[in-house]
C-alpha cells in the first residue's frame, strides 16, 4: 500500500462517519409536476423530501408562491422532530381543525414563534422574518460583522440577520442590501432550511467529503483501476490519466486552495514513476496539479478542468471568517518582526559594510531571498513581500542574505485585537482593526487589506495605521 492509499483509507473512514447522517432517507425524491429538473431549487427540494420534511405525494410544489407562518411551521417542525405536550392554544386565529395546529402549536411552544394574541397563519413571511425563525430554530450563535445598507444597528431585526448571513444561509445582494421586507417564496424557504441542515447545500461551502471527492477517486483509480477514470471528468476529456502506466506514486499533499461560484480547486503535490510516456501535464518524478471540481448532483461531484497552473483567480467562501482573518494579520506581524530580527535559528555572527551602511547576515531559516520569499509568502502577498524586502534594504554577498544591522518589535498586543470587517469581495477584504498598546486600555486604530492569491488563498496586502 503506497502513502496515497494509506491517506485515503484513514480520511474515507472518518468522511463516512461525518456523511453516513446525511443519507439515512432511502425515500424517493418527489415528481413534482412543477419542478423540473432543471429547477434551481430542485436538489434542496429532493433533500426535503428525501428527510421526510416535504410531503412527496403533493401533485404541485408551487416553488414560487410566498411561503406562509403556517406552512412554515410545518416545515421547521418536520426538520426538528418537535414534539409538544400542551393541548390549547392561545391564538385567536387559529383553532384545533386548523390543518397545521399541532406544528404551530410545537414550533411556538419551542420559542421559534412569539406568542402573540393572533398567529395570523396565512400571512406571507418576508426575509427579516425568516431570518429570525431559522435563528431561533436552529439556535444559530455566530454574530458576524456582516453588514447591510438597509438594515440598521438600531433593527430589531439586525442580530438575526447578520447571524444568518455569517452562516451563509441568506445572503445579501449584489448593491450591499438585504431587502428585509421581501417576500420569501416556497423554493427559497427550501434552500434556506437544507441549508441550515446540511452545509453541504451551502451556495460557498461546497464540503467535499473524502470518499465522494473525485481528485481523491481520480488518484486510487489511477493506481488500481484505470478503466473507471473517465467517469470522473464532467466530459470525455481526462486529461491524459485513463492513459498513464504507473509504476509508483506517492501523494505528498492535498489541499483546498479557493472556491469561487460553486467550483472548488484542489492543489495536489504528488511524486510518480512513469514505465510509459509522460504527457503534457504529467512528468516523471514531482509535480503539482491543480483540479477544478463541480457538484453535479446530491453528493456528486467531476473535476472540470486540470492544469499546471492555479485556476480560480477569486475566493467567495464562507469558511473565511472574521477571525481567520484577525489570525492571519496576527501571523503577518509575527512573521515581519522575525525578519526584522534576522531570523530565528544559526547565523554568520559577522558584520560588514556596504555604501556606508552595516549589513548583519540573516539566520540560516532566512539566508537566501527565495527563503525569505517563502517564508513571507506564507501570510503576505507575493506584491507585499517584494515591498518589504525593498523596504528593508535586503542585498546578498557571497551567496547570502543580509540586512542593515537594526532590531526591533512591536508593542501592539494582538491576540486582544478586536476586529470589523468593511469590503468583503471575492478577491479583496478590507478591516478595522483596534489593537490594544500593551496591557494598556489604549488602542491603536488600524486598516487592513487581504487579496486572494491563487492557489494559495488569502494573503496579507497592506496593515497600516487608520
């Protein structure tokens, strides 16, 4: 068993166990006359009926009337299983014939409906509302810095949206609205509630579990079974693979390097010995490839595309939160003052001079510019690092790096730093950072920039003082 197939043995077990939920229904999907299969609400409706939320002997879905409090209620308390023990109800509204009592009834009495004189079951349900239904019902917590132009801090309405927005179950539109008071439809009501359920519906999570993931298919099969490898590209193209004479192959690493309108890209480091021709992408001994993948259905997936060359040039994951970013402006500044200090490790103790100026050697971590590059480039964008090492008056002498004989640090203490996110894009962030002084209670005010570097993610383009 190579390295490879020993990865895939380990992370398939555990991605079963992670999946195995998820498909407990063995129902089959409805044949709504109304959704067809090119419906773009047609797989969150078949999850719904598959999990026995939706009713699938209903001639007609009617994806785009409004979804009603009634209707809702009957959907939320399916999703939950709620039960209830009481037997009146107290809305004037609503009496024991109501087709929906018992759900209204389980879904108020569970604190997902107030318990106002009148239910008032008919009426339409606008985005603020359900905002604040599938808050309360799915007990969502992560009250993001997600901000919108229409909906004010002083809303009642502001927490349960921007908590649904930083889970990626609604999100706002494309002018920086929400559009609170917008009606929701019967479809969009069904995105919402699988989204919550499963993250895998998620219109920026694409969750690929192991044992469904076609790169991760592509490269056992290339090793144990050529002849399935076409069924993995979403066309006959594979890209030369189906064609490979393999003699060994040792995967290094496999990583998930951007997602960007619903297609995932996967960098994969890999070592093969070819006993056939090498191909166009393919060589023998390292290399590294980079795969487009796409969800073709439930738990389906195809790669796109391969090539030797970052792919996706912008990133609108969700994953990427608020505090990744905080972490990542934290290790940026760690990562400037080592080299500021010269590195950390063995190091030429000698000094010399050059134009007037003294130069120390760096540490042996950082003795060469292509180290330097690499260990910036980890947190910083390739631009930034180039900057910096102008800034820093880098030159090399007999082979090694050096800099003007300085020290330095900061007294900025940035685990407190709190932090505000203002641009969000899928290739530039924009932040507000307040970092305290010390121990201090004063703060030092800063903006921070990160750009989306293909194939690598998110980097730190500029931090600077407000």
């Amino acid at each position: 068993m190579n390295k490879f197939q020993k990865y895939l043995v380990a992370t398939s077990m555990t991605s079963v166990l992670l999946f195995s939920g998820s498909m407990a229904s063995a129902a089959s999907a409805a044949s709504f006359k109304d959704i067809s299969e090119q419906h773009w609400a047609k797989n969150e409706i078949e999850f719904l009926v598959e999990q026995d939320i939706l009713d699938e002997n209903i001639k007609m879905f009617q994806p785009n009337k409004t979804i009603t409090k009634a209707q809702a209620a009957i959907i939320i308390v399916n999703a939950l299983d709620l039960k209830t023990n009481n037997t009146k109800l107290s809305f004037k509204d609503v009496n024991k014939k109501h087709y929906a009592y018992k759900q209204i009834l389980a879904a108020v009495d569970a604190g997902i409906f107030s318990k106002d004189k009148n239910f008032k079951p008919n009426e339409p349900l606008t985005r603020k509302e359900v905002a604040d239904i599938l808050v309360k019902a799915y007990k969502l917590q992560d009250l993001g810095n997600i901000e919108f132009k229409d909906v004010p801090k002083s809303s009642k309405w502001y927490e349960a949206i921007t908590r649904l927005a930083e889970n990626g179950i609604i999100s706002g539109e494309s002018d920086g609205t929400f559009k609170p008071n917008k009606k929701v439809t019967r479809a969009e009501f069904a995105i919402y509630i699988a989204r919550a359920m499963n993250d895998d519906f998620l219109p920026t999570q694409y969750n690929i579990p192991m044992n469904v993931n076609p790169v991760v298919k592509l490269f056992d099969y290339t090793i144990k079974n050529p002849k399935n490898i076409s069924s993995l590209f979403t066309s006959t193209k594979d890209f030369g693979f189906a064609d490979l004479k393999v003699k060994d192959l040792d995967v290094h690493e496999l990583n998930q390097v951007g997602r960007l309108n619903g297609v995932t890209e996967f960098s994969v480091k890999f070592t093969i010995k070819l006993n056939g021709n090498e191909t166009s992408l393919i060589k023998n001994g390292y290399n590294e490839l980079y795969f487009l993948v796409t969800k073709e259905g439930y738990m389906q997936y195809k790669i796109q595309s391969v090539n030797v060359k970052p792919q996706l040039k912008g990133d609108d994951s969700i994953s990427f939160t608020t505090k990744d970013a905080q972490s990542l402006f934290n290790e940026s500044q760690k990562g400037y003052w080592t080299v500021v200090r010269g590195g950390d490790g063995l190091r030429d103790e000698s000094t010399f001079v050059h134009n007037g100026i003294e130069y120390r050697y760096m540490a042996e971590s950082l003795e060469t510019k292509e180290k330097f590059e690499a260990f910036l480039g980890n947190v910083y964008t390739p631009e930034k690092v180039a900057v910096i090492y102008k800034q820093l008056g880098f030159i090399t002498r007999y082979g090694k790096l050096a800099q003007p004989n300085a020290d330095g640090g900061s007294i900025l203490n940035w685990d407190k730093a709190t932090i505000k996110q203002t641009l969000n894009s899928t290739t530039v962030k924009k932040y507000e950072l307040k970092v305290p002084l010390g121990e201090s209670k004063e703060v030092e005010t800063m903006v921070g920039e990160l750009r989306f570097v293909p194939g690598q993610g998110w980097r730190v383009q500029d931090l600077k003082s407000k």
